[in-house]
C-alpha cells in the first residue's frame, strides 16, 4: 500500500448469471448489480479504502448483444449522474478509466458532468472502468510518450503516462462469481497486486464482501521481489 493510501480494484462479474438463476432477463441482472455495488462503496469508505476501481464495461464488452450493450449505455446515461446526490454526501470522487469515445453523447455528458461535480470530494476516489482495456492502456501510453519525443523507457517514465498515474498502482484486486483471470483489468499496475476470487454473485455483494476481501488481504505478506 503506497503513502496515499489503499488502492482496491473490483472486477464485478456474475450479473448476467445471477438473472438466469432467476429466470430474468441479463439486464435485470445490470439492475440488481448497479444496487450491490452502493454497498459496496460504501463498504469501501467503512474499510477505509481510498482509491477504488471498477471494472464497469471492457473493451470486449462491445461483442455482447446489441440490446444488452445498449441497455449498460442507458445506464450510464441515467443512472451515473443521477447518483450525485449520493457521491456527495458521501465525499465520493469520481473518475473515469478507458476510451470514452465511442459512448452514445448523453452517456459522455452524464460522466463528464459527475467528474466535474465530484472533483472535490475527498473521502474516496472512485475509478469507473469503462470501455477500458489494460492492453489498450499501455498501448495508448507508449503512443503519448513518442509522441512527446521519449525514446527511452523505464516503468516510471511509462507509468506517467497513463491516464491517472497520480493514482497509486491497485493494492488488491478482487473478483466475484468463481471466475479466476484478470481478464484484461489493470494489467501494468497489477504487476504485485494480491488476488482474491469469490463465488458470490456480484449482485449478492454488499459490505460484509468488502470486509472480508479485505480481511484476505490483511494476512498477505507482499515481498515485491524482496525478502521479508
């Protein structure tokens, strides 16, 4: 854990199955894990996490089904922004990791306009993952370093180029629903990152999954290549 505090990465995963189990449609699964994932950050703050990333919408996420791509952009759209209230009250920052690019206008202006509103809370800082792939991650960072003329790298000099590097590289990186990959989260900064893999479907997540991760984590001992 840097100086600045515990960075926790969360891959959230098992909402589509979730729905299944339960002979809904994926999207209700979406619904039931946006309502888990309040829980969770404020878990988070109880735990007193300081910097939290999610994994929301991956690069791959596009070859889903045009209606359920669709239903996470409304998402993003209405529900982001309309949560203001709550990042406020709760000194929660929000920032964002990924290619926004391709995201409908509505869903760009809902997320443009929670950074803005949260810029100065201070209590947890929130990055939302989304259309975001580590590959793509380093890839764009070793684009801007040439373009500003480096021609030698170290993984400092990289590292600053990625889109937050004041944000200190992710401490822990959980993942629900029994899959066991990173699946292309967090890849450069995960180099010494503790893994921890939970059966649980994302949307049964609440506070006691925080605690417990973190609890997990507490009994590693991270050498980073050294002895202890």
């Amino acid at each position: 854990m840097s100086e600045k505090g515990l960075h926790l990465g969360l891959i959230m995963d098992g909402n589509g199955r979730w729905a299944k189990m339960r002979h809904l449609p994926r999207t209700a699964g979406h619904l039931a894990g946006l309502k888990s994932l309040k829980k969770v950050v404020l878990g988070a703050i109880n735990q007193n996490v300081k910097y939290l990333s999610l994994y929301c919408f991956s690069t791959e996420n596009w070859k889903r089904s045009e209606e359920e791509v669709k239903y996470l952009m409304s998402l993003f759209s209405s529900k982001i922004y309309g949560e203001l209230p709550f990042y406020n009250e709760n000194g929660i920052r929000i920032l964002t990791l990924g290619d926004l690019s391709p995201l409908p206008e509505d869903a760009k202006k809902a997320i443009a306009d929670t950074i803005r509103a949260t810029e100065n809370n201070s209590v947890i800082t929130v990055q939302l993952a989304i259309n975001y792939g580590g590959q793509s991650e380093i890839c764009q960072a070793v684009g801007r370093a040439v373009a500003d003329g480096v021609t030698e790298f170290t993984p400092e000099i990289l590292r600053s180029y990625f889109e937050h590097p004041e944000i200190p590289p992710v401490d822990v990186i959980a993942r629900s629903a029994g899959e066991i990959r990173l699946s292309n989260f967090l890849l450069y900064d995960s180099a010494y990152a503790e893994f921890i893999f939970c059966d649980k479907l994302w949307p049964d997540w609440n506070e006691e999954d925080v605690a417990f991760v973190l609890k997990e984590y507490s009994h590693r001992v991270r050498r980073f290549g050294g002895v202890k």
